[in-house]
C-alpha cells in the first residue's frame, strides 16, 4: 500500500481553492466527470502532510499502487495531488491534507466534495396550463458552465447560456427533453417528457434519475409523477391537547401516493417529512413545506399560533425580463405587534455560496425601493443589464431578530435580448414555410404580444401578434430584413436579422432587387442600341444609291426646289431603280 505522506495540493477544474477565514471550501461536480484534482487548502504543506477523508470522524485514504479510480501524483513543485477519476455519489466526502486524523482541523480546512447529476426539472407556470424546465442540479456546479445546451427527442435543439428552457410547455406524450452542459455532452440529464397538464396536476415521465421515487428497485427506471401544482399548509386541533396539526394539502386529488413532503421551520429545512406533522400550539415559529425533490412547488409560511409569528414569502420565485426594461421584485411579510422593524433591504445573491451577498443601496438610477403599502416591500430594478441575471433575497432586521429566506432560495431573475431566429435556415427557397422565432433566453414572465418589423416597418396586422411568425408559402416579397419587439416594451427590439428567398432562377434579396432592376435597365439600353445600330446599317446603302440618284438632272432640280425641306424628306429614288444595291454587282467572271 501506498500512503498519502507528502505536501497536498488541490486544483479543481483548473480551479485553486483555499480556505477562507476558516471556512471550509465547496466542490459541486458532475458524476461521471472525467477528472477532478482536489488540493490542499494548507497554506504551507509539507512532507509529513497525509490526506485524509471523512466527517464526524476521519481516516488516512489509502490506495494501492494501480488504482485508477483514486491516485496520487507528483507535481512539478513536488507536491502531491489527490486525483479522482469517473465520480460517483460515493466520493461525495470531505477532504483535508492535514499532519494528524484532527477532525476538527480537518473540518476547518478541508474541501466539501459534492457530486451531482444534472436534471430536467418540470416546474409549474402560472400562465395557463403550462410549465417551465430548468436544467439543474442539486448543487452549484462549481465550473460555471459555459452554457446549456437543449435536446428535443434527442436531436439539438439550441445552446443558450441560461439553464431556464425558452418556451413555455404544454402537454405532448411523444416528445422528451433533456439537457447537457457544453463541454460534457455525454453527461445528458436523463430524458423527460410531460404528459399532461390541467389546472390542478400535471404529469411527468422521467427516462430515470433522482426524480423518480427512492422506492424504486433501480434509479434507471423510468417512472411517471402526478404532482400538484400549488400546495398550502392547513391547521387543526390535534390530541393530545395542546397539539396542532399541519397538513401539507394540495391541489391535486391524483397526486402520487410514493410523493413526500418537506418541512420548513422559520424558512430553515428540518428533519420532518410527510404529509402531516404535529406541533404545540404555544410554537411561535412559522412553517412551511414543500414536495420532496421539487421544492419549487412550495406553500407559503404559516404561523402554528395565529399571527404571533415572522413570515415572508415571494409573490413570484422567477422571473424572465429584457434587457434595457425595469422589473419589480414584491415580498409580502408579517411579523408579531410588539416586534418593531429597524430596516428592509435586499441582498443580491452571489453564485459561490463562499461569497458574501451583496446588499442593494438605493441607487436612482438602478436600484428603488417601494415601501409605500403595508407589509410588501417591492425592489425596482431599472434598465436591466445581464449581470443582474442573479437571486435576490429579502431580509428584514427587528431589534432582537433577523428575518431572512435562509434555506428557502430567493426570487432568481433571468436577463434576456430579444433575438430573431429562422427555422429551417436564413437562406431559403420560394414555396417554402418559414417560421420566424422572436426568441429570449426564458420565458417572458407576463403574457406577452410582439411586433414584428420588415425592413423597419411594423408588419400588419400588429394586433395579437405572437413570438412565431410564420410564412407559408414564402415568397419573394417575404425576403427582408426582420427585427422584434414586445409590444409594452417598443423601444427594445432585437438586432435585425436577413431573410434570402431563392427562386429557381437565382436569389432573391433586397440587394439582389436592386442588382435585377440594374442588369433589366442595362439589357434594355442595349436592345435599344442594337435597334438603333441597324437602322443606320439599313440606311447605309440607299445614301449610296441616292447619291447616284443626285447625278440625275431631274433630282437635282428636285433638290433645289425643296432644300429648306428636312434632311431626310429630301431621300428619294428614281421610278425605274428598283433593283437592291448589292444585287447590282455583276459577279466575277469564271476562269
């Protein structure tokens, strides 16, 4: 066996991390990735260092000489490096590079190693019976991904930076989606489709994965899910006296029997699950609870004793808006009479959990708050860029309390351009059906009417129009420049973008128009030409025989008598001169 007894040193996608102010380090990585070096966060390692595993109590890793799942090797600096190939959920673990088996050294700098897969979450929406994915995982993947990609009955789809689906959805058996992170395309989430959707369930087949219930015999079964799509906390009395029961009920009758429910007390998560837990009714705590491995479907926080409690909740958990436009972020919140509020404030949410939020000021250009109606507070944002892609948190300070979201995320607002996309291409043949897509990178939040433009000029009719626009047959009349807008929203529209219409005789652009009025005119001029040249080469030969003509006393008598006449109605040829020019040349004689 060979042991770990050398200077650690940790890179994590090609990423160096260290404790911070004691701090332990987070590592979120894909299972199944190819390689992952931990390090240690030890500021200065040295030869008696060894590595070592594990949380309440800790263990020297050990490994034989030909291991390739876990190894060591040597660096150029002649430290040593943990690496691990092809992860599994069994070396989620925490790491550390310490001198001697202290747990509690070992907790203070080592590395918490989390591993994921990624999933297709299906999220109800409240527009109308649809629902919304998210490409997800279980923990913030510690190399942000470069962007997501898309797959439609496993056939590309799109790549987009945000892992929010573009399009709202509503139910079609026949057709899955699944998502991948560019760079791991072979790590796809495993396939989803949705099956149906009424006002208060929706339907969803997994391929496999962690959705399915943990009571199944294996993860890589499919299994279908009824979910509800709102839940609400109910109380009642309950024995023995003095209990009150909570009932995590939802909207859906047929909601799946193996579902589980979990619990949150002051926005924290507990150990409770089920349908119904019991709790004193002297409790001044709020609580909530969730569907089990979709907390997106969450009811609001309830006080057990009446209104003696905190409670805070969020009128919308995401939210999709363009940039350039302003957007309102509403809280609603309760709180007990004798606690008196010293401040509200938002915090920005940064993406590495080992960062500080950062705390909203009031800025009158970017950044208001409304605080004008009783119990909501709302956070303005205005002129919207990309980098307020984030989640936002309120928080609210009493003078013996802090009121916070905690475990319960924030409201998470996506920042997208409007951008025009042609399927099957930019460049097609007349006959064709176009579909021209006012594509976002989410789906907008409201229910949403675009404008569609043609070489700048708003398409007719305006009123109704949506983000397809659809031209079938396509024709050379079609071909332009093509730009969007969101009709609350006019003076922010998308970068114009071509259509080329072929015919069987070539291309038809606005360009093209414009070099086919050209050539038309060109062609023209030299018909005209030509017709003109051979008048003259027609007229050539009677001046030679009019001026044979001349010689004659009579014209030139004529001639006299006529000249202040034009020019060419004094051409005439004798009566008995009827034979052509060329026909008067005798030929040769023969040899």
């Amino acid at each position: 066996m060979l042991l770990a007894e050398a200077g650690c040193l940790f890179m994590g996608f090609i990423l160096c991390l260290s404790g911070v102010q004691g701090k332990p380090n987070s590592i979120c990585a894909l299972k199944d990735s190819s390689l992952i070096d931990l390090a240690s966060s030890h500021q200065h390692p040295t030869a008696r260092n060894s590595w070592y595993t594990g949380h309440l109590t800790v263990s020297k890793i050990e490994l034989s000489t030909d291991e390739t799942h876990v190894k060591y090797s040597m660096s150029a600096e002649s430290n040593f490096t943990l690496t691990i190939n092809n992860l599994t959920e069994r070396d989620a673990n925490f790491y550390c590079c310490i001198k001697t088996a202290d747990t509690s050294k070992c907790q203070q700098s080592g590395i918490d190693l989390h591993v994921t897969e990624l999933q297709v979450k299906v999220i109800p929406a409240t527009e109308g019976q649809t629902v919304t994915l998210m490409c997800s995982s279980s923990c913030p993947l510690t190399e942000k991904p470069a962007a997501y990609i898309w797959y439609k009955n496993r056939e590309f789809l799109y790549e987009d930076w945000s892992p929010w689906y573009q399009e709202l959805l509503s139910s079609e058996e026949a057709v899955t989606y699944s998502c991948a992170v560019k760079g791991y395309e072979d790590l796809r989430a495993p396939e989803v489709s949705v099956d149906s959707i009424t006002e208060t369930c929706f339907n969803v087949t997994y391929a496999k994965g962690r959705m399915c219930s943990s009571q199944q015999t294996s993860v890589d079964e499919s299994c279908s899910i009824t979910y509800p799509r709102e839940i609400h906390v109910q109380r009642t009395p309950a024995e023995p006296r003095g209990m009150i029961r909570l009932t995590c009920n939802s909207s859906c009758f047929l909601t799946d029997p193996l579902i589980s429910f979990v619990w949150y007390e002051n926005r924290k998560s507990t150990l409770k699950e089920g349908k119904q837990i019991l709790v004193p009714s002297s409790n001044r705590d709020s609580l909530s609870c969730a569907v089990k491995g979709l907390e997106d479907v969450r009811s609001a926080d309830v006080c057990v004793n009446d209104d003696s409690c905190w409670t805070l909740n969020y009128v919308h958990s995401r939210i999709c808006a363009l940039e350039g436009s302003s957007v309102n972020i509403s809280s609603k919140y309760s709180h007990p009479d004798y606690e008196q509020i010293q401040s509200k404030c938002w915090y920005k949410v940064k993406r590495n959990a080992e960062e500080e939020a950062e705390q909203l000021t009031e800025d009158a250009d970017h950044v208001e708050y409304d605080d004008s109606m009783k119990n909501q507070h709302i956070l303005r944002l205005k002129k919207l860029k990309r980098d307020d892609s984030a989640e936002y948190r309120f928080t609210i300070t009493a003078e013996n309390e802090e009121v916070t979201q905690s475990d319960f995320p924030g409201v998470t607002l996506i920042v997208t351009e409007l951008r025009v996309k042609m399927s099957p291409s930019a460049v097609v043949t007349e006959g064709q059906r176009v579909t021209l897509t006012c594509s976002t990178s989410c789906p907008l939040t409201d229910n949403t009417n675009y404008i569609w433009y043609l070489n700048s000029r708003p398409l007719t009719p305006r009123e109704n129009q949506n983000k397809h626009l659809i031209l079938d047959p396509v024709s050379r009349e079609n071909a332009g420049s093509y730009s969007c807008a969101v009709k609350t929203n006019k003076d922010i529209s998308s970068a114009p973008k071509t259509l080329t219409v072929q015919s069987i005789t070539g291309t038809w652009t606005p360009a093209a128009a414009g070099v086919s009025a050209a050539l038309l005119l060109l062609i023209l001029l030299t018909v005209c030409w030509c017709v003109r040249s051979k008048r003259t080469c027609r007229q050539s030969p009677r001046r030679t025989a009019d001026n044979k003509e001349q010689m004659n006393p009579e014209s030139i008598s004529a001639q006299s008598a006529q000249q202040d006449d034009h020019h060419y109605s004094r051409l005439h040829f004798s009566e008995n001169h009827t034979a052509d020019l060329y026909s008067t040349i005798d030929p040769l004689p023969a040899h």
